[in-house]
C-alpha cells in the first residue's frame, strides 16, 4: 500500500493505492487532506481569544467571563486534564493561523517550548470564545 496527498488549487486529497504483483492499481481509498491555506483571514478577535485561554489554562486561572457560558462550564470541567499539559509545554513561541475549520472556527497552531498543539476557536456575538477544539499539531484541519 501506497499514499500520498494530491494537492489541487483548491485543496489536498489523501489517496492511498494498493498495487498487484503487475504494478496495477488493486484498491485504494481517497479522503479529504488538509486544507491548503487560501487568501482568508481569520475572525476579528479570535487569535486573542485563544492566546488569553491558553495563558489561563497554563496559570490555572482562565478568565470565565471571556468565555460563553457553556465553553466556560467545558474549560472548568476540563481543567485537572488542560492545565497541567499546558503547564508543561512552557512558554507560548508563537500562534500561526492555519485556515478555516469545517463548522467555520479559526484554527492556530501554537508552538510552546516544549512541545505544540492545534486550537480553535469562534467567538458569540458578544465576543466571548464560544467554542474550539485541541489537538496533535499533525492532525488535518476538521
């Protein structure tokens, strides 16, 4: 088995192939790959957003009133688990917008000292972070 992006205008498919004993292509599955970054911008106020929570969740001390009612009830929740990885990784290098997610969040890649993750996130109307997801660094734009 075989795979690899093909990369169009307008994006990347990941395709893989698997070939016969005659070299001939056998089977093979094709899925979206990561979005290829384009002229857009993200949303106003959402990369603040998101470096004011992850210096929250490394203090341990995130500002709830910055966050919409049921991300703050998620973040609290999530707390004995983000808070020490956030720790952990140090200090916050740099934050790097890497495209649209599928439900129109902004996702950034952060890089710390010791180590980096995908965050999102999109804001209410009121400004608030109202949402995001975390993940590995590698993992293809949701």
């Amino acid at each position: 088995m075989i795979a690899g992006n093909l990369v169009f205008t307008n994006g990347q498919v990941l395709m893989s192939a698997a070939l016969d004993s005659e070299g001939r292509m056998a089977g093979g599955i094709m899925q979206p790959g990561n979005r290829i970054p384009s002229a857009e911008m993200p949303s106003p106020g959402t990369e603040a957003a998101v470096r004011h929570l992850v210096a929250g969740l490394a203090s341990g001390s995130p500002d709830y009133d910055k966050l919409a009612p049921k991300f703050g009830d998620l973040v609290r929740s999530d707390m004995p688990m983000s808070q020490p990885m956030f720790k952990s990784m140090g200090e916050l290098r740099s934050v790097t917008y890497k495209g649209k997610g599928r439900m129109g969040d902004d996702v950034y890649n952060l890089v710390f000292a010791n180590g980096g993750v995908l965050m999102s996130a999109f804001l209410d109307a009121n400004g608030r972070m109202a949402g995001g997801f975390i993940a590995p660094p590698s993992t293809p734009l949701p």
